[in-house]
C-alpha cells in the first residue's frame, strides 16, 4: 500500500486533544505523529463530502473535525440488526424479542448471512467502529446438521467484515443447552455442536487469523463442558455473557449452588483474556474475583436498556480491576458514543450522584481493541493500526461543545461522523450514507419478508 498523510485540525493523540497533528501512515501503520503543525504545507482541503483517501504519495490532506482513534465494538450479533425497530411494536416484552430473534435466526444461510452482516457491518464503519467481535453462534443448518463447510456461517462473517473494510475477531461461540439441564429445541439445534469437544474441532477449522472463543452463558454449556473450551481458547479472547437477568442467576445458584461467576472463576475460565459480557446483577464477591482476575466486562447499555436487563456495576468493576469495554449487542443502536454517554449517564441514575467516569475514560473504554486481540489499534501512535474517526464540531449536535473529548462522549452521534479509516484504507465517506442505507434495506427485507 503507498504511504500517505493526512493533518488533522483537532485530534486525540496522548490522552489529549491536540490541534494540527500531521500523521504519515505506511502500510497500514502510523510511521510519524506530529501534533502543532502550523505551516504544513498541504495540497488539498478535504471536504467531508467529496473526500478521497487515501491519497497519493506525497499528499498531503487536511482533516477538519475532531479525528479520533478507531472504535472497537466488543459485542455484536450482526443478524440482530433485522429486528430493530420491530420488536419493540406493541409494546414488546423479553419474550417477544426472543421469538422474534429465533425467527429470523431460523430463516437465514449462509448467503443471507453474509449480506446481512455486510450491511450490518458497513453501518458499524459508518458510527466509526474499526474493530468488531463477533459472537457467533449460528453455526449449522436448521435442522441441526453441519453445512458441507462446517463453519460456512462463520466465514460469511468472515467475508462480509472483509467487504465491509472493517477488522473482525470471530468469537465462535459454544451453545450446548437451552438452559440448565435442557436439551437445543427449534431453531436452537443450529447453535450446538453437541459436546464441546465437537465445538473446539470444528473451530480449529475455520480459515481466519483472528478466532476467538466464546461461551454463550453457564446456561448454555455445562459447568463439566467449561474446561474443554477454556483450554481451547488458550492464549486467544474468550468471552462470555455474564449475569444479564436475575432469573439466569437463580437457576444457577439452584443448579449448582454458586452464582456464574464463581461458576466460572471454578472452572478457571476468568483472566485477562476473558471477557464477561454484561456483567449485570453480581454479587461484591463476584465483582472481587472479575477484577482480581483483572477480567473485562463489556457493557452494552442501548441494549440492556432496550431489553430491561438492569444496570451493572461499571465502576465497581473498574475499582476491583476489571477494564470497560463497550458493545452494540443486539443493535438496537449502533453508536458507540451512546454507549459511552450511557455507561457514565445509567451510573447516576443508579445511584443519583453524578461524575464517575470522565470523557477520556469512557474513550478509552471504546477504543479498546486489545480484548480482541488487536492489541496494535486504538490509538494514533507511531507504530499503531492506522485508523482515524472523524466527527463534525460544526453539525447542529456538535456545534459549541468545544471539540475535545467531552463532545465526542457527551455531544456526538454516530450520524456526526464524516469519514473512517481503517488501517490506512479509506472505509467510509459521508458520501456512502444512502447506498449503507438501501443495502441494508434490502438485506433485512430478504430475512423478514
Ligand atoms: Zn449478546
């Protein structure tokens, strides 16, 4: 890939918004940072509209805007984009979610799949989001039996990342039981392997570098089936949901006398590389053993709240160890900057104070790719992936919010962002808005008809 170098009017490099940063990128990778530059000389003025990256060698464009770090988003279930805005009709409970998730995880292929999930994916490039994890569960046909490619569902994934210009972890997910003790009924038998030794081998076949494990939840793989997936997760992202509703820890306790975490932390499946998704209704000896395992919990507040989850604990977790990540779930919203307004807003009404997390936190927190193994993104650094998010300070939410930290955590929206990108490519311009839309129009449309 030729070199090419971009000055940015204001961008966040060091823990701090600098103006006039001079970046050089060669293949894929920051090769210098240079922040107030006042006399760079430049050959063209990008305009959010009609912006071509990257340029040629030797170029230079200059970036209006607030340029951040790419976004990583460490919880999607791409095919979940076709319910927004549907199950919440007529009120919607829990359960009306589910069946309508169930339905539609039924009616896809691997075709459908990978259209959904470009579409699904390219709106993520849009909200700024340079890294998705994936956690993938929809493994075979609909009656259970394994596709001719035993992971052709997962390399759809693979494909439409790909297509979409954005970085995935494929988390291949374990998904044995329906509930405690319970076989997969329905649609549930294309998620299971059927024990976990089954789910490790199919997942040494998968052809991408970067696979991670997931277990669906101590519901879905019994406590006997834990070690098998946790040894073959070793040294990569493993991940897991974590106590998102009361009920999940009730059967629990009543099945094997602990709460999940002790469930897991039992079974040696905390630490580092492990992330608890959710991380909702713990317990203080639960929040002890996930940050002194120094274990992630990846919150997910557009859909806990659309799903009536609760608010978990985001800042006692990070007080006993574990780092924040973020997630768009279920896709409900795909923005990671109401995520991270989210995290900091749902703290004070939990518990009627304000102030606990600051702006330059919660960016941190969402722009933490190393829990999926991208340990080189997430910041504008010599030596670092090559991605830059772009927001508008003068759109009518951004305008006089002093374009620094505060206006991408408390201003902005996914739609302020102007152009992305991702390990020196260019992914998106604000040009591309209206195909995003019709592609996922049309790739929602074939799924529920
Ligand atoms: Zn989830």
């Amino acid at each position: 890939m030729s070199g090419s170098s971009y000055l940015l009017e204001r961008a966040w490099v060091d823990g701090a918004v600098r103006d006039d940063v001079l970046v050089e990128i060669e293949d894929g990778r920051f090769t210098s940072v240079t922040p107030d530059g006042q006399n760079w000389t430049l050959s063209a003025e990008v305009s959010p509209v009609n912006v071509q990256f990257p340029r040629p060698t030797g170029e230079t464009a200059r970036v209006p805007g607030l340029t951040l770090p790419g976004l990583a988003n460490c919880h999607s279930h791409a095919f979940h984009r076709a319910l927004r805005g549907r199950t919440q009709r007529e009120r919607g409970t829990f359960w009306s979610w589910r069946d309508q998730m169930y339905a539609v995880a039924a009616r896809l292929d691997p075709d459908s799949y990978f259209a959904l999930a470009r579409a699904t994916y390219r709106e993520m490039v849009a909200a700024g989001i340079t890294t998705v994890g994936e956690f993938h569960y929809l493994h075979h046909q609909p009656d259970g039996t394994p596709y001719d490619d035993p992971n052709a569902m997962g390399h759809a994934l693979v494909a439409a990342a790909a297509e979409a210009g954005i970085r995935i972890a494929l988390l291949d997910t374990c998904y044995l039981s329906s509930g405690f003790g319970k076989f997969p009924e329905g649609v549930q038998v294309r998620y299971s392997d059927g024990n976990a030794a089954r789910w490790a081998k199919r997942v040494e076949q998968i052809d991408h570098e970067h696979v991670g494990a997931a277990i669906h939840s101590v519901r879905a793989v019994p406590r006997d089936e834990i070690p098998t997936v946790v040894a073959a997760a070793q040294g990569r992202p493993l991940h897991v949901h974590l106590s998102e509703q009361l009920a999940e820890n009730d059967a629990c306790v009543a099945t094997y006398g602990v709460t999940p975490t002790q469930l897991l932390h039992d079974a040696g499946a905390l630490g580092p590389l492990t992330t608890a998704v959710h991380a909702t209704h713990l317990t203080g000896a639960d929040i002890f053993h996930l940050g002194s395992t120094r274990t992630r919990a990846c919150f997910c507040p557009t859909t806990e709240r659309d799903l009536g989850d609760g608010i978990g604990p985001s800042r006692a977790l990070h007080h006993a160890g574990s780092p924040l990540t973020l997630g768009s779930d279920s896709h409900a919203v795909i923005d990671l900057f109401e995520e991270m307004r989210a995290t900091e807003l749902d703290e004070r009404l939990a518990t009627q104070q304000r102030g606990h997390w600051t702006a330059a936190e919660l960016l941190g927190a969402a722009t933490a790719h190393d829990s999926l193994g991208f340990d080189a993104a997430g910041a504008i650094a010599v030596g670092r992936r090559a991605d830059l998010v772009t927001l508008d300070t003068t759109s009518p939410t951004t305008a006089g919010t002093g374009a620094d930290e505060n206006t991408a955590v408390f201003a902005a929206t996914a739609a302020d962002v102007t152009h992305v990108v991702v390990d020196g490519r260019v992914a998106f311009t604000q040009a591309d808005r209206q195909d995003i839309g019709r592609e996922l129009a049309a790739a929602i449309e074939r799924v529920q008809g």
